[in-house]
C-alpha cells in the first residue's frame, strides 16, 4: 500500500490520520513505541529466523514426553500427513453441495462409521471442535431429552472439561452437582446419594483424568433406575482393549480424537466426536452425513437431518455448535483405516504393557508410590516423597530432555505432590528406565 493509497482511503472516511481510527480506545491503555518485531527480512532470513523461534519449543519428536492429561504423544502414520495435505481435502469445509462434494462427504461418512464400532453407539455426528465442548453439549442433549435441569458429574473427568461443562450450564440454567474421587474413581456411595428423579445425567470419563477404570456398568444401572442418562466420555486408544461403552449402558459417548492420528500441536486444534443411541439422534448436535441411492441405484452421500441447525431452525436449533472439524476427522479416519482392528488391539496393549512397566520402574524409587490402587490403561498418579513440588521436579526434567507428568496439585488441591504420568506406545524401554533414573535424582 502506498502513501497515496493511505490518504485516499482516509479521507473516504473522513480521517486526518491513521491515529484518529483508535481515537475510540482511551490513551492510557494504547500502545506506544515500535512492536518487538524484527525489521524487514527477505525470505531466507525469515525462514532462518522463525526457525530459531520454532527450536525455543520443546517438541515431543527431541524431548521424550511423559506428559498427558487430554494431550498424547501417540505415533501418527507418515500416510496422515500425505492424505491430508491434498488440496481437495486441506481446503475443504462443510460440503453444502453435496452433488460435487463427495469425496468430502464420504470421508466424513467413514469417520462417523469408525467412531460408532469404537463406541457401540448407533449414530455419530461429523465430528465436534474437542473432547470438552463435545462433553458439555453431550449434558446439554440430556437436559432436552429428559427435561431435567441437573447434572452430576465426576471429579475425575477432565478439569477442563468440567469448567466448560459449568460454562454451558450456567447459559442454559443447569445445576452441576460435582462428585469427589476415591482411590482414582468415582465414588459411588457418594453418587448413589446424589442421583435422583430430578438427575438428567450422569457424566464420568473412562479412562478418568487419573487414568483409572470406571465401572460403567455400575454407574449405568444407577442412573437409568431413576431414567436419567449416562454420558461416557473416552480415550479412543482405550477402546481397542476395553468393552464399548455403547456394551456397558452409555446413552452418550463423546471424546477427543487427538490420539487418533492427529499431533498435539502444542495444545490444539483437535477434534471431538459425539456418538448417541438411535433414540437421541435428533436431538445431536452438528452435522451427520448419511449415505443413499441415487435413481440409478448409485451410493451417494448427503447431509441429513439438518433441520437442527441453527442456520434453519435458528432459536429452535439443538445446539450453537454447528460446525465440524472436517480436516481433523479426516487425520482420524486414515489412522482407524491404517491401523485396522488388530493395530487398534496392538497399540492399545502397547500402552497398556509400558505403562504398567513404567510405574513399576517409578515406584522402585525411594519415597515414591502408586497414589491409587484401581485399574488403569496408560496414564496413572504417583506420589512424590513429602515436599516435593512437582513444578520444580520438572523443571529439572526439562533441563535433562524430557517432559515430566502432569502436576495434579494444579487441579486438585488436595493432590499436592502427586503426578500424573501418561506412557505411550511411543516410549521406548530405554526411555522409560532413563526417566525413572532421572526422576530418582530430581528428588
């Protein structure tokens, strides 16, 4: 843009100067002096310099991570990233032309099949921002479905989760009943005092926030005697070992599709699923592909039931989310069609086996224990000898070349000195026997 261009423009406004468009933002918050931008760079010294910048982060492919709590270091096929990085699916949004956008549709159609033979549900919608909005809208479906006004909800779902959770509800005129913990699970003598006529549904996380079993089966016998619903939110990975939610009682199962295929970014985007009995799937939020005939009796796909969507019924709408994360379901469908039901079983054994080494290796060390005794898939809770701040401990760790657990002091209080330590099938025996030998001279 040129000086000319500047000053024509500004005067079609009817402005002496770039400093009058902020005139409306009060001087004493404005900013002054020159941005801490470097100056003009060709393109060699810019790709050098955010280069630089780049190398400051601690990825996972330099830095060993032992770090999960919603996030994983999972191995992700080279196939994902040559898939999804054609033009026809990395430009793509929401078909809404479905007459030439099959491909795209199709896709979709096969995430949303995945994800009802992972979970044992009947429907699943084209995919949800994340795990946490796809948890709250899920309380949102079984408030409308049941027209009560409660929630309860474990202390050992996502924190995160949770706080959208209470976000949503205090829109929508929900109470949050909030459930404590015991020994790594839901306690179920607290919520069988909880639950009653007035309960919408019961939502818990399997594997939990602590990487814990639930009994799902319990939970969904308790709740459906007073009609309510059970809302299961789950690690995709977990189910290539563990029964299908939809199997033990779920009337909702939602999730994050991040250990399917897609990197953890440092922190995100990711993509949420959202899976419904045949019974709730109206009432769904987002969009579902569906898969037809055409009059020559060729299979075609199209949207459907698209008179939820606020575009449509506007004030009626089910929901104000209405779109989908089409790039990242697709991340998740080439891993489920790569990896197939035996690698599913194998990766999920995988976790399960290292995890289970890794906490005997950790618990060896002097003053250090397993916080909870309940099963758990591939993330579980030490406990660091007395005093010990687990924020400094891994301090120590990243300076060493690895990224420690999650401190659980953060989120829960009364967890001081406890961390939550997640192993994929990406750590190696060698990297799980340093860690703990790193670990023991961190303490």
């Amino acid at each position: 843009m040129t000086e000319q261009d500047q000053q024509d423009m500004l005067k079609t406004v009817g402005l002496n100067s770039i400093e009058d468009l902020f005139q409306d933002i009060p001087e004493e918050i404005r900013f002054k002096g020159d941005l801490p931008v470097s100056s003009a760079l060709d393109e060699y010294a810019l790709t050098s310099h955010l280069s630089a910048l780049a190398a400051k982060n601690a990825n996972t492919d330099q830095y060993p991570s032992f770090l999960g709590a919603g996030l994983y270091d999972h191995h992700i096929p080279s196939v994902n990233n040559h898939v999804v990085s054609r033009s026809e699916f990395y430009t793509a949004y929401t078909p809404y032309q479905p007459e030439i956008s099959q491909g795209e549709l199709q896709a979709i159609f096969e995430f949303q099949s995945y994800i009802c033979e992972l979970t044992g549900m009947a429907v699943a919608n084209a995919s949800m921002y994340d795990g946490a909005t796809a948890l709250a809208e899920a309380g949102s479906l079984a408030s409308a479905a049941t027209k009560r006004k409660q929630l309860v909800v474990s202390a050992a779902v996502h924190p995160e989760s949770r706080q959208v959770l209470h976000t949503y509800a205090h829109g929508l005129g929900l109470e949050i009943i909030e459930i404590p913990a015991k020994n790594g699970v839901t306690d179920m003598e607290e919520l069988a005092k909880a639950v009653s006529g007035d309960t919408a549904a019961v939502l818990v996380q399997n594997p939990n926030f602590f990487g814990s079993i639930e009994d799902l089966a319990a939970i969904g016998d308790l709740i459906h005697s007073h009609k309510g619903l059970m809302i299961v939110s789950t690690n995709p990975i977990s189910l290539g070992l563990l029964e299908a939610p939809g199997k033990l009682g779920a009337d909702i199962v939602v999730g994050d599709a991040q250990p399917l295929g897609i990197s953890s970014s440092l922190g995100g985007p990711t993509c949420g699923f959202f899976a419904v009995s045949k019974d709730h799937m109206r009432r769904m939020p987002g969009r579902i592909v569906g898969q037809t005939v055409d009059h020559n009796g060729k299979r075609g796909f199209v949207l459907t039931l698209q008179a939820r969507e606020q575009h449509i019924r506007r004030e009626k709408a089910t929901s104000n989310i209405c779109s989908n994360q089409a790039l990242l379901a697709l991340c998740a469908s080439v891993y489920m069609s790569v990896m197939g039901k035996q690698g599913m079983i194998e990766v999920g054994q995988l976790n399960l086996q290292k995890s289970h080494y890794a906490a005997v290796r950790l618990t060896d060390i002097p003053g250090v224990k397993l916080a909870f005794t309940s099963p758990y898939f591939n993330e579980f809770v030490i406990q660091l000898p007395d005093s010990t701040s687990v924020s400094d401990v891994n301090t120590k760790l990243l300076q060493k070349g690895f990224l420690g657990g999650y401190d659980l002091g953060r989120s829960y209080p009364e967890l001081q000195g406890h961390m939550l330590v997640a192993v994929t099938e990406r750590r190696t025996k060698e990297q799980i026997d340093q860690f703990a030998s790193l670990l023991e001279g961190c303490l």
